[in-house]
C-alpha cells in the first residue's frame, strides 16, 4: 500500500525537503560498516523520502545537524 500523505503545514516544495532520520543497531550493518562503529552498539541513519540512505553518523544530535545544514527538514522515524 503506497498512500500518499500530504502534511498541512509543508508545502510541496518544504515536502521535498523532509529526511527521515532512524536509529539503527550496528549489529544488524554489513561487516564493513561494523568495523568503523568504534564500538558504538547503535548509528543514526538519514533517509530521504524515497528511502534511500544519505547518511549514518554516531548520533542523533548529528543526524539533525548535518540535515539541518543541507537546508532538510529533519523527523525521527520509529
């Protein structure tokens, strides 16, 4: 099911900019990717809205700020 949802607030354009950002457990990463997690046992992931991964970094806070400095618009994903 793909419904489509309008936030009433968010213009299209404010739509466009919105990324996903999503707690994930460094266990369950590629090998490659656990090995660089510094022994943290969770990353933060940024998706767009399409899903596609645009970042992963140690924090939430960080997650937000790198959003925030490319002009997105931050949500927690749960």
């Amino acid at each position: 099911m793909n419904t489509q949802f309008r936030h009433h607030k968010l213009s299209a354009d404010d739509e466009s900019k919105l990324v996903y950002v999503k707690q994930v457990c460094v266990a369950d990463l590629p090998e490659e990717v656990r090995e660089q997690a510094d022994g943290l046992d969770t990353l933060f992931a940024v998706h767009d809205s399409d899903g596609q991964q645009l970042a992963l970094v140690a924090d939430r806070k960080l997650a937000f700020t790198l959003a925030l400095q490319h002009d997105m618009q931050p949500v927690t994903l749960h």
